[in-house]
C-alpha cells in the first residue's frame, strides 16, 4: 500500500508546486531575468518529474516524496515567488 501512495503524493507534490510557479503574479514586483529563467527551469523540471512518475513510475522513495512536499510546501509558502525563496530571511 505504501508502495502506491508515496509515488502519487510525489508527484502531485510536484505538480502543485510547478502549479504554483506557473500562476505566479508579479503584481509590481520587480522583473528580474535571471530569477525568471530559474523559476521556469524550477517549474518545468518540477513538471517533468511529476509527470515522470505518474507515467513510467519509477522507483520512489519516502525521501524522496518528503522532499518533493517540502519545497512544494515552500514554494506555496512565498506564493510562488522564487526571490522570496532565495532571499535570506533577517
């Protein structure tokens, strides 16, 4: 049973987070093309990933899907906003 579940919440971690990537509104933020370039990168191998397992189910482990759920939970966390992620809390 676990053998099931670990995958699936892997994956739709991942497909969450990439989600959430994809929805994000700048709304006055400020544009940076480097940090543009590293959430699209984040978001699609986030996607790749998800749909990987969903698809040709590779072998998963816990670690692997407790990972995949915190940064997605992270990434939920600064709505999406990679920056925000990187910047240094004070």
């Amino acid at each position: 049973m676990l053998a099931l579940i670990v995958p699936l919440i892997t994956a739709v971690a991942y497909l969450m987070a990439a989600l959430r990537l994809a929805c994000f509104k700048r709304d006055g933020a400020r544009y940076r093309r480097g940090m543009s370039l590293l959430a699209s990168l984040l978001g699609a191998s986030m996607a790749i990933s998800g749909l990987e397992i969903l698809l040709y189910r590779p072998p998963v482990s816990i670690w692997h899907g407790v990972t995949a759920c915190l940064l997605c939970l992270l990434i939920f966390r600064s709505r999406g906003n990679v920056a925000a992620l990187l910047r240094p809390s004070t």
